[in-house]
C-alpha cells in the first residue's frame, strides 16, 4: 500500500518546513530580531495554533521587546503545556543574563495573571535568589511552602536563600526537610553538607556528602562539595581524590587526563617533561606555585603556562620556563594544573611547604617602587596596604554571590585610616581610592608591579584576594579579614595559616558583620605603630 507523505502548500513535507520555521525563528531570536521573530511565530500560528514551540518562541520575542503584559498569556500557556519543563520565564531570564529587569517584569506580570501557580512562584525565587536577591526570593518561598509544605525543592531553596542571609540554623532546617521529602536528590544533601561545614561540624557535614555521593556517584560536582568539606576539615589526604573530579566538569581548557601527573612519591621525574598550568583564579597559582621549583629539584623540565600578568612574577623563580596561555601547547610527558599540585605531593597539614619567601621581587622593580612611594607618604608612619574587594568573575554566575560575602567597600576600612601612626595604599584593583588613602594603582602592569609595592609596604591588610596570597608568598605580614564562610584554605577555629606563617586570620564571629573584624585589624595596626 502506498501512503503520501503530509505536505505543506509548498510541496515540502509538513515536519520539515516546521522544522525550518522553528528554526528561523531562533535564529531571529538569538541575533535579537526580536519583532521578525515576533511575525515568524504569528505566521506559523496561523496555520498551527496549537504548536507550543512556536508559542514559546512567540512569547520570547514580545517579551525581548519590553511587552510584559503581552507575553505573559502566551509563555503561560506553554507552561500549563509543559509541566515537566522549567517554567518559561526562566528562558528569559537566560536569554537576557545583562537585562535581568526584562525577566523580573516578565515574572510580575505572569504571576499577576497566575498569582497561586505554586512552579511560576519557585522559579521566581530561583531567579531572584541568582540575582543577588535572597530577601525577597524568601519571602516567595515562604508563601510558597505555607501552602504546600510538601513541595521539596521550595524547602531546598529556601535553604539556599536563608543561607544567603546568614540564618544558618534554619537553613540547615530547610535542607534536612528537603532531604526527608527527597532523600534519593543528590543535590539536597550536599547542600546540608556545605551548610552544616560553615558550621564547623565537619563529621555530620561529610556524611550528608557521603549520602549525596551515594546517590549520584557520576556527578563530579557532588564529589567536588565533599573534597572541599574535607580540606576545610582538614583532612586532606582524604580530600584530594574528590578534588580532582573538578577536571571532569566542562572546562574551556581540558586536557587528556591520562595524561595528568601522577603522585611524584616514586616517580622518576629526571629529564621528563611536565607542563604546569594556570587554572583559574590568581590566588590559586600564587599560592600552589610553591610547588613548581620542587617538580624542577627532582629533575624535571617544567613549563609554566601562566597569563601574562603572571610572567614577570614568576620568571625569577628558579627552574621554570614560562609560556603564555595562549600559546600553542607544547610537547610534555605530563601535565598538572597548578591547582592539583599538592595533590600530586600528597599534602597534608603537616607537610604544607612553607619556605616563605617562594616570590621574590625584582630589584629593579623595588627600588623603582621604593623612590616613588617614599615620595608620596609621609615618612615615619606604618604603611597599610588595603584590598576591600575581591574579582567579582561575572563569567561564573555562581560566584557573584559568594564574591559578594568575602568583598566589603572602601568605607568599611576607613577606621584603619584613623589609627594614629598609619598612612594608607591602596591595592584594590579596578577602583578608585579613597581621599584617606595613596593609590599607587593606576600605574600597576602586573603582578611583579604589585610585589614591589608590596614589599615596600609593612603589613598588608586585605579580605580573601590574590593579594593575600602574594603578600603571604613574599612573606609580608598580612591581616586577613575572612568571611563567616570561609575559603576551605583557611581552616577553621584557628587564626594562623599553616599555608603563610606571617598571616593572621580574623574571622567574622557572624554573616556580613565586618565591624567587629575591622576594630579587630585596627587594634593590631595600633600595637604595631606604636612598636
């Protein structure tokens, strides 16, 4: 029996030319064409009303151009379409990541026509939460889970959002019902984990990972919170294998993991080539950089890919040849990002390598540096460097947040500027000064700048930056005031660094509260200008 395809007017087959449309219409969409791609979804509408991708590209398009009103009824009528995808406003908040106002008025005015839609109201918190804005995605969530208690995933981001706000005990409450709901979700047990270890209970923190972990033994993501977990621990032997799962995460530099160095405990390195990398963040190759002479002592030819702000730094550290990042990969036996290296070493707390200094200054650069800031400060007085922000990498949404808790504002130091016998320098990169204090950045190249400022100065005091890290590995006295959360690398209930002797941490006895940490630093500042 012969059977005739379904053909549209134009003769192609019906699957096909929708296809096409559909597709011209994203296209529009993405090259922000927004009202071409408006009369693509209308046009094809009229032959399909019912075809819900044509809807959602329709809906997509009014929205790009401002018309909240208008595309609420067509993106909700996909929604109610689609049960089991995220809600669409969701898409246009992920369409527009620079014009989050276009999403949050999309999301008002969908909740205005489906103010009880339990899916529309938890992806409005999911997105105000992303955003930065924790109080009201709870307030959401609140309403949410008064009229349904059982709603598990309302329960884990409300533990997100409290513990954004810092109410850490009823965010752990959150998680834990979350969990009880939905004990086989991977993800709501490694929240509990990451929660109950900024808590500093660490044994009840690693067993919801084990659990999470046990659940989706595949996720990368999970194994990674659990290492984390374990290094603020401590327990680093333990932790490093988990780390490392970082590497099997999509990454915009990857390469061949079996090819990765190997513990060196045994290995003969002599002649072999191992090429080091720069991972992500600058602090991390300044404070595992350590680590590189001592691949170069055991014979090997290491080759340090480093960004260019790293170069110059790094070039008087003996036994590296330095690349650019951007350069074409060379030949090598093994490679390592700088990250894994105290893996490689099998560290522990009591083998940290802490022959400080590791960074050295250049000549040149310090006395260069020495005349012009001996210029510009009053001679006599302690000199303070200040970092108050950290690199807000607005690439990875996830850490606008926590860049957020570990930054503060120049204000917030101001007090230091006050202590009698001190004079100020600003560090903070991207940034304009204070009146209070000298600002010497301007000028900076690179880091082999900043060294030389550095090390001209007495003590440096800095929230959670690259510059903590620097100064630490020039073997600079250096007051770090650390967020309630801190960096796993910092520990927990101890004020000392087994990483940099000449640092002293003072931590924040609350969530935000960076007054208490301040009088702290200040009274320090006065027992060392006085001396």
């Amino acid at each position: 029996m012969h059977v005739t395809r379904a053909r549209s007017p134009d003769g192609q087959p019906i699957q096909a030319t929708r296809a096409a449309a559909l597709a011209s219409m994203f296209g529009a969409l993405q090259a922000g064409h927004f009202a071409v791609a408006e009369l693509q979804a209308m046009s094809w509408l009229a032959r399909d009303q019912g075809d819900i991708e044509a809807t959602l590209m329709l809906g997509l398009a009014v929205a790009a151009q401002g018309e909240a009103a208008r595309a609420a009824p067509f993106l909700l009528r996909v929604a109610a379409a689609r049960p089991d995808f995220a809600h669409p406003c969701m898409d246009v908040a992920r369409m527009h990541p620079h014009a989050p106002h276009l999403a949050a008025a999309q999301f008002r005015a969908c909740r205005a026509l489906a103010p009880d839609d339990p899916k529309l109201g938890y992806a409005y918190a999911d997105f105000l939460l992303n955003t930065g804005n924790p109080a009201p995605a709870a307030a959401v969530l609140r309403a949410i889970l008064a009229d349904a208690p059982g709603f598990g995933p309302a329960h884990n981001l409300f533990g997100m959002a409290l513990l954004e706000l810092g109410d850490m005990a009823a965010a752990i409450a959150e998680f834990r019902t979350a969990a009880a709901l939905d004990p086989g979700e991977g993800a709501v047990w490694a929240n509990l984990g990451m929660a109950l270890k900024i808590e500093g209970r660490f044994d009840e923190a690693v067993a919801a990972h084990d659990t999470a972990v046990a659940w989706a033994p595949d996720d990368p993501r999970l194994r990674l919170n659990r290492a984390v977990t374990l290094l603020r621990a401590g327990r680093m032997a333990q932790a490093w294998p988990d780390y490392e799962s970082r590497l099997a995460a999509p990454r915009g530099f990857a390469l061949p993991l079996d090819r990765l160095l190997p513990m060196v405990d045994g290995l003969d390195l002599a002649g072999r080539t191992i090429l080091a990398w720069h991972e992500e963040g600058f602090g991390d190759t300044l404070q595992f950089g350590r680590y590189l002479p001592m691949l170069a002592a055991r014979g090997a030819r290491v080759l340090a890919r480093l960004p260019p702000e790293l170069h110059r730094l790094f070039a008087a550290m003996q036994g590296l040849e330095i690349l650019d990042n951007a350069a074409p990969l060379p030949a090598y036996d093994w490679h390592v990002p700088v990250f894994s290296l105290p893996r490689a070493f099998n560290t522990t707390l009591e083998t940290i390598p802490a022959d400080i200094p590791y960074l050295h200054s250049d000549p040149s650069l310090l006395d260069a540096w020495a005349a012009r800031l001996d210029a510009a400060l009053p001679a006599g007085r302690l000199r303070v460097g200040l970092v108050w922000a950290g690199q807000a990498r607005p690439w990875l949404p996830w850490f606008t947040t926590l860049d957020a808790r570990r930054s503060t504002d120049s204000a917030t130091l101001a007090p230091l500027a006050a202590v009698p016998g001190v004079v100020c320098v600003s560090l903070q990169k991207g940034a304009s000064a204070p009146r209070w204090a000298v600002d010497p950045m301007p000028d900076l190249t690179d880091f082999a700048d900043t060294a030389a400022i550095v090390a001209n100065l007495d003590v440096i005091v800095s929230v959670d930056t690259s510059t903590v890290h620097l100064a630490g590995a020039l073997g600079k006295p250096v007051l770090l005031l650390d967020r309630y959360d801190s960096c796993w690398r910092w520990l927990s209930g101890r004020d000392d660094s087994p990483w940099y002797p000449s640092l002293t941490i003072l931590r924040q006895p609350s969530p935000g509260a960076w007054q208490p940490v301040v009088a702290r630093a200040a009274g320090i500042l006065r027992q060392m200008a006085a001396g």
